[in-house]
C-alpha cells in the first residue's frame, strides 16, 4: 500500500525546477534532507538552483532538457539514474481566446503539459517499479477541473493531466507495484505565468501564493495524499456537476470564474 514518500535520503526530480513553484518545492525538498535533480529547458536557470541547495548544504544537481522531445528525455534520463520522486512541474500558458490563439501556442501548450508527462514518467517510472516504490506527482490545475475562458488549449491539457494521473493511479494500483500517484489542482498562483489575473471573491477563491503550494506539495509526497486542490473551496466543483448544465455555467459566472483571465498579461510560455 501507498503510504508516501520520506523525503530525507530520497532523490527527488522535478521538472521545470529553475523558476516558480519548481524551484521552491526544489529548496524545500532539499531543506528536507532529499537529493534534488533540476530539470528545465533554462540551463542557467536549473544551474542557479542546483546551486541555491548545495549552498545550503544539500545534494542538487541540474540538467538542461526538452522535456517536449521523447528521445531527448530518454538520454537524460539514463544520464540521470533512478529517482525515487518525480514531479512533473513544468508548463505553459497563452492566455488567448480560440480562434486568437496560433496553431502553435495550441501544440505548445499541449506538448509542455500533457504530452510531457508520458515521456518523464515512461522514462522515470520503471525504476520506481522495479523498486516497487515512490511517487509520481502531477502539477496540474483548477482549470483540469472546470473549463474557463480563454484557456481552452491550458484547461484542456490540464484535464488531461488529472486524466493522466487518475489512470496512472489506477494502473499502478491493479499490478501493485506499490508507486503511488499525487495530482495536485491549484487556482490561480501569484507567479509571472498568471500575472494580471483577478479573482472576483478573494476570500473564497483567493490567488495563491507559491510557497504555500510548494510546501503543501513537498508535505503531500512525504503524506501520502493522492489529491491536492487548493483552495479547499474548489473541491465544490465536481459536486456542481450535478447541477443542470446552465445552472452549472451560472455559478461560474456568478463567481467571476470566466472574467478571470480578462485582463491577463503573464509570460506568455513561461514554465511554471
């Protein structure tokens, strides 16, 4: 049985671990007494955290990868070795309408966030299998919850995700291999990839901020939760479903959930 993952003497791999979220739950972990591989598109950026943890002590290192190219990721993987932690952190986001967003940004989004996570975790998992234990963490979304406005290429990758690692979970679970799963579903988080987002009740639906995320998923993998979704408020949205289809739509306009990308700027393909 799944019971979690102590982090204290683990090596533990996070992609996109140069910046955000990525990179606190990297000084955390590390903080933690874990070996801490960075992965990200940005050398320079997973250099400087790998950096930050020797620095304090701890055991990092770094590797510069296209987490978007399969043959790339297999490489670095059996460069890397065996890990007994992956998070799959790295993603992106357009902001853009449907017919505004290009071809590109659609095939981007869906590379980064979706496709990814089969590529990681093919290349990760079978030594966890053969170890028959660790984690497999998924940093998906709100928006792989409910769909909203112009994020029909993110809400949809993000659907994907949390539909990625339920089954995953449910894989892992029939053959008892003992690995266990964490798919993690935040609102919006205060970081330039959502910068000049709103909320329209904060107090309810506030903007989270990173270090409260990264610490509640550093604390979920050494738990043993399967799900996180922050703020608890969200976890509403499944039970909305049992409302007709146009009264679901108006309790998601009611919260302002549709206008909250109105006024978004962010950086446009920036890795979370």
């Amino acid at each position: 049985m799944y019971r979690g993952t102590r982090l204290r003497g683990a090596r533990i791999l996070i992609t996109g671990g140069a910046s955000g979220i990525g990179r606190l739950m990297a000084l955390e972990a590390g903080r933690r007494g874990a070996e801490v591989v960075v992965w990200d598109i940005s050398d320079d950026g997973a250099v400087a955290v790998a950096a930050e943890i020797v620095a304090a002590g701890g055991l990092g290192s770094s590797y510069q990868v296209d987490i978007t190219d399969s043959a790339h990721v297999a490489e670095v993987a059996r460069e890397t070795g065996d890990v007994d932690v992956l998070v799959n952190c790295a993603g992106v986001v357009s902001g853009k309408p449907l017919l505004e967003a290009s071809e590109e940004s659609i095939r981007r989004t869906f590379e980064v966030n979706t496709l990814a996570l089969y590529w990681v975790t093919r290349a990760l998992l079978p030594g966890m299998v053969a170890r028959q234990g660790g984690t497999v963490v998924t940093i998906a979304s709100a928006a792989g919850l409910i769909g909203v406005a112009r994020q029909t290429d993110y809400s949809a990758s993000k659907f994907a995700a949390v539909g990625f690692t339920e089954s995953l979970r449910a894989e892992l679970r029939a053959d008892g291999h003992g690995v266990g799963t964490l798919v993690v579903c935040p609102y919006y988080i205060n970081t330039g990839m959502f910068e000049g987002v709103q909320t329209k009740y904060p107090w309810l639906l506030p903007i989270l901020e990173e270090q409260e995320v990264a610490r509640a998923v550093i604390e979920g993998i050494e738990s043993g939760r399967e799900q996180i979704i922050l703020p608890p408020f969200a976890r509403l949205v499944p039970v909305m479903r049992f409302l007709p289809t146009r009264w679901f739509d108006r309790v998601a306009d009611v919260l302002g959930i549709n206008h909250g990308m109105d006024h978004f700027t962010g950086r446009v393909a920036k890795r979370r």
